[in-house]
C-alpha cells in the first residue's frame, strides 16, 4: 500500500459506517460527476476498502494516489483519469 | 349522534389522493426496487422520485432524505446512528426535558448501557428552552443535541434555529424531532439551520408506518438495521414502496396546501381556545400563547382527571386526548407538564385538541357546547372542586 | 377497555354528594398521585341508613366509588367492612389490571369512614 499525505482534494465522499459494497457503488457515482485530473477523496471504516479501492481503480483505468490512516478511518485517493 | 375527532396528533386518515397513488404498488407495480429487470428499475425510480418530493418540502436535497418506519424510528436512527458513529469525540448527549420518548429512551439507552452521560435540558413554563443555557452545557465531548421542534402535549415550538447555530458554532451535531411540525408548519432545514431532522407521514395525509430522517450531507450515521444496499445501505430492508409513495404524493399536496391548511386550522383552533377559556373557569391553557402549532390547544382542568374527561367527551361522540398519562397507562401524570411547572393535582385535569383540515366551525361549536357541561358533572363528583368543600 | 357496568357507574354514579350531618368520614388518597375519595356515612341500628362520596381520579375511580356505595347502603357494619377490592372489582364485572388499587381505595375508604364512627361513638 502506498501511503500519501496532504493530499487536496475535489470532492470528499465520508462513507464512515456505510457497509460492503457501498464504499464502491458511491465512489462510482461521484467520480461520474467529476472532470478528469480531478481528486476524489474517500474515507472509510472498512477494511476491506484497501484492497477493493485499488483494484477498482485498476479495472476503472482510475489512478489510485495512496491512502492515509486517520484515528477513526482511512482515506483514500483516487485521481479521475479519464 | 355528531363526531369530533380532533386528535389528529394521534392519528389522522389519509388523503383520498395519497391512497389512490399508492394502491398500484400494492398489486400491479409490486417488483422489489433492487431487482434488474424492468418492474424493479422502474420501482427504484418511483422511490427517488418521492425522496425528491420529500426533500422539497423541507429544503433539502433528495440524497439527504432516508425513508424509515416512523418518525420514532428516524429519532432512533438520528441519536443512536449519530452518537454510535461519532464515539471517538466524545460521550455526552444533551436532550431536552420534553422530548418524545422515542428520543428520551434513545439517551437514556447510551447513559445505561455505554457509560456516556446525558444531560436534561430544562425547559420554561412555555416549555421553551433557554439557548444561553445550552450554550452552557455544550463541552467538548458533546456528540449530540437533540431538541424537538413542536411538542405534541403543549404546542409549544422551540427556536429551533438559534439553537441549532449554538451546536454548528461548536462543532457539535444537531437534530430535531419535527414530527409534529412537519406537515403542520412551513418547516425549512437551511433556515432551521440543523444536521437532522425527523419527520413522520400522518400529520401530512400519508398513512402511519412511514417516516423519513432527514440529514446533512456527509453526517455520519451508524445504520440501525444493517442490510444491503436500500438507502444507500443507511436502511437495510425491502422499501416500503407504497409507504414511501403516500409519503411522496402527501408531501406534494402538502408543499402546495400548506398556508390554507395552517390558516384554517388556526381560526378554528384560536375560536375553540377563546370559547373554552369564556366557558369554563379555573382552566389553564398550557404551552406557548403564541409560539405554538397553529392546530393545537392543549389546558388542564381543575379538580377533574383526564381520562375521565376522555371517556365523557367519547360518550359525546368528542375524540381528544390528554397528557395525564392515566390513559397512557405508564404514568400517572405527564412528564411534559411536569417539566414546563404545572402542579400535580392540576396537571391530572389535562386534555388536548389537535385539529387538521377536515375539522369545521359547526364541530369546535358543538364542542363548546359539550365540554362546559361534562366538566360540571365530573366537578360535581370531586372532592377538590371548591362547590364541594 | 371497560365493562358496561364500569361505564354505567361511571356515567351514572349513584350515591354522589356530602352528608352534612355524616356519623363517619374516610378519606383516601391525595390528588398528586391521581385518586381521591371521600365517603360520608349515616349509621342507624349498627346499619349503613345512608352513604355518599365524592371522587376525584379517573373512570374506575369514579365507577368503583359508585359501587361501593351501592354496595354497603343497607348492610351492617360487620358486612360492610367485609366488602373487599375484588368483591367491588367482581361486582363491576373486571377492572383492568392497572385500575385494579381504584378498587382498593374505594373499599379503603369505607373502612376509614366505619372506623371514624366508631372512634367517635366509642368514647
């Protein structure tokens, strides 16, 4: 996992408390909104996001930047790329 | 024999028009709004459609809005969904003194089971609560306020925005209980300026066993029924599609009817609060005089009790209700009463009229004629009516 | 939620008012907590001549004072004081389970009125 701090984002999306698979059906609608090179944020309390993320990324063509580990969740960063 | 039924915080019938939008969703439109065939996608709109209609009413936006079983079930989800999601900051909830008890019992559950502290705000003899002191009482491990909008035992309505600013400025989340001001009042969550609020179908014409919470976007809640992803798996569970559509069409007709609706049942009630206080002495009219909800009159009685009272009027063919809980068959008198000064043997005598859309002139008439002389019976019976002693 | 009988008695109490020249007082409950009753009585030969009372507190309250009045007119001391919470309860034909102490204090508050009387006429 790559770790990233002080990223600035565009949109935020808190899905803290949200279960499995709302932290990829969200994340999917909102980036549909965003312009390309834009930053979206993502944080969440699962686990499992930090291996579904990625790989959501990888399969949407998405960058994903990293992640940083906060004291109630993590957040995740995800570059729009086309 | 003539009815009255003015107990409309209890329950009201619903709208002709709410019921004929919702009957198609018993039978032919039946198709779960998850499933991926035709009669379910099309469901799923018809449910988005309502959460927009639901959102408008009260200022908000469409993906703020989640649809729950009741307004008690939104107050639920607002306090234990909010406070479970926030335990990291703190573990201290401040609600007032006369909040539903869906709420009340919502605190008390963390205070019992969690060792988080809730403090009681106190209210006036309006029932009105002091903004400067929950100024005071707001620290740095409060979590969350909940304070109602409309008290359904007094009438009286909290300055709810004030309040609201006092949290916001503090960082602390606020919600309100708006059950009974949602459909009765104009009700805006910019202008209330709160995180959440409660609302519930009956008051709007939409049948009982729906309600809707109402939060900002990106407040976090904890889901109180785990599930899939219904509600955008804030509620799990199959939708309660013709609910929601009652729901949806009551709004619409509400956003539309509201001022006439307000105005009509507040000539009718300000003729039956000036008829009653005329007819009838040693009566208090209890709540705010003016900052009240416009259908609701609510006193108590001297030297008679409420649910003897009830089963008079019922004799009279008079549906109302009364906050001695006698009735209530938990309490003997109303913690609401208690809580805004009123004396316990006075407070025994309470009984409240709620009144809506379909009530008329002739009915609060028949009404003035009736009570004055059911009160003189039951006094005539009670060893505390003056006449007696 | 009530019997017809209960409704009767509560609608239509019988025996409700004050003796002014009553041989005996009892006085029963306080209306902080909910129910209040007193029950005035004239007693001739060892017999209830004549019985009112006045109530204040709920329907069962009311129903149950009425009853009871019904029920010790007539008696002799000695039987009056034998009427019971479920003798009232089972001559209203059933009081909900929550009414049950209207019940209590209704034949309470006889006893209290006998006992009056005899306190006085022991002297």
């Amino acid at each position: 996992m790559k770790f990233v701090e002080k990223q600035a984002p565009d949109e935020t999306l808190d899905l803290v408390c949200r279960m499995c698979p709302m932290h990829l059906l969200e994340p999917g609608d909102k980036i549909k909104c965003m312009k390309k090179g834009q930053i979206l944020e993502v944080l969440t309390d699962y686990d499992g996001a930090l291996d579904d993320i990625p790989a959501w990324c990888e399969k949407c063509g998405h960058e994903f930047i990293g992640m940083e580990e906060e004291d109630d969740c993590y957040k995740l960063y995800i570059r729009k790329a086309k | 024999m003539q009815i009255v039924y003015m107990d409309h915080a209890a329950s009201t019938p619903v709208r002709r028009e709410v019921l004929e939008e919702m009957l198609p969703f018993f039978q032919e439109r039946f198709g779960n709004p998850s499933a991926i065939y035709d009669i379910g996608i099309d469901i799923k709109g018809v449910i988005e459609d309502q959460r927009e209609k639901v959102a408008n009413l009260i200022g908000a936006e469409a993906k703020e809005i989640v649809f729950t079983s009741s307004g008690a079930e939104a107050n639920n989800l607002a306090v234990k969904g909010a406070v479970l999601a926030n335990r990291k900051k703190g573990n201290h909830i401040i609600v007032s003194t006369i909040e539903h008890h869906s709420v009340l019992n919502a605190a008390r559950f963390f205070e019992r089971m969690m060792d988080y502290e809730v403090t009681f705000l106190p209210v006036n003899n309006y029932g009105l609560v002091d903004p400067q002191r929950l100024a005071e009482l707001v620290r740095e491990e409060t979590v969350l306020v909940s304070i109602m909008h409309g008290n359904n035992e007094i009438g009286t309505i909290e300055p709810i925005s004030g309040l609201a600013a006092i949290c916001r400025d503090k960082g602390v989340l606020f919600h309100t209980d708006a059950v009974a001001t949602v459909g009765n009042i104009p009700v805006n969550v910019k202008d209330l300026n709160v995180d959440m609020l409660s609302l519930t179908g009956p008051p709007l014409g939409a049948p009982k066993g729906i309600g809707a919470l109402y939060f900002r976007s990106n407040t976090r809640l904890m889901p109180l029924i785990h599930g899939g992803i219904q509600e955008m798996g804030r509620r799990g569970g199959t939708e309660n599609v013709p609910g929601i559509v009652g729901l949806g069409k009551a709004a619409e007709l509400t956003l539309n009817e509201l001022p006439e609706k307000t105005k009509h049942v507040k000539n009718l009630k300000d003729r039956l609060v000036s008829g009653i206080m005329d007819r009838i002495e040693e009566i208090t009219y209890t709540g705010h005089p003016e900052n009240r909800l416009p259908g609701h009159a609510s006193f108590c009685i001297a030297a008679i009790e409420g649910e003897a009272l009830l089963l008079m009027l019922n004799q009279a063919g008079i549906y109302a209700n009364t906050g001695s809980a006698c009735a209530s068959k938990a309490l003997k008198i109303s913690p609401v009463l208690v809580a805004i000064g009123v004396p316990a043997e006075i407070a025994q005598g309470s009984i409240v009229f709620t009144l809506d859309r379909d009530n008329t002139a002739p009915e609060v008439d028949y009404i003035l004629e009736k009570l004055p002389a059911v009160v003189e019976r039951l006094r005539s019976f009670s060893p505390l009516w003056k006449k007696n002693i | 939620m009530y019997s017809e009988k209960v409704m009767d008695h509560f609608m239509n109490p019988r025996n409700v008012g004050t003796l002014e020249d009553a041989d005996g007082i009892g006085e029963v409950g306080n209306p902080v907590c909910g129910d209040m009753m007193t029950f005035y009585i004239k007693v001739r030969d060892d017999k209830i001549d004549d019985i009112k009372f006045n109530t204040f507190g709920c329907a069962a309250a009311i129903a149950v004072s009425s009853m009871v009045s019904e029920m010790a007119k007539g008696k002799t001391l000695k039987d009056a004081r034998a009427i019971t919470k479920d003798s009232v309860a089972a001559a209203l034909e059933g009081l909900p389970k929550q009414k049950m102490h209207c019940s209590n204090l209704g034949a309470e508050a006889l006893t209290k009125a006998i006992e009056n009387y005899e306190k006085k006429n022991s002297a």
